[in-house]
C-alpha cells in the first residue's frame, strides 16, 4: 500500500465519518422527540440521562474521528 492511497483512504474515511457524524447530530436536532420514545420503549431512561447519553456518544465519536482519521491524514500530507 502506497502514502497516496493510505492518504485517500484516510481522506475518504474521515469524510464518511463526518456525514455519519452530522446525520446524528441532525437526527437528534430535528427528531429527537422520536427517538426518546423510540429508546425509552426498549430502556427506562430520562430525558436527562438520553441527552447526556448521546452528547457524549457525539463527542467520542468526534475525539475518534480526529484521532485516527484526520490528524493522520494531515500527518501524511506533511510528511510527503
């Protein structure tokens, strides 16, 4: 495996993982409603605890995509 395709398959993950990302945090913005009774049908959870649960999943998942998507991209563009 070559820089440049390590370099585009890293490009190309990242950008994925940003849709994921945004497709989440607008789901949430604009359904959340619908998806608290969607979960508290499966699992005895407040409004509260719900929030937190996903504001912390978005958050970990943003640290994730940082970290092994885009710094190293960055790293590889630097490098070569």
């Amino acid at each position: 495996m070559t820089v440049d395709i390590l370099r585009g398959v890293l490009g190309w993950c990242a950008v994925i993982n940003m849709g994921v990302l945004l497709w989440w945090f607008l789901v949430l913005v604009f359904a959340h409603d619908w998806v608290y009774r969607m979960h508290s049908k499966w699992f005895k959870i407040s409004v509260e605890t719900f929030d937190t649960i996903h504001y912390a999943g978005i958050a970990f998942f943003k640290i994730v995509i940082f970290v092994f998507n885009i710094i190293p991209y960055f790293a590889l563009r630097i490098v070569e």
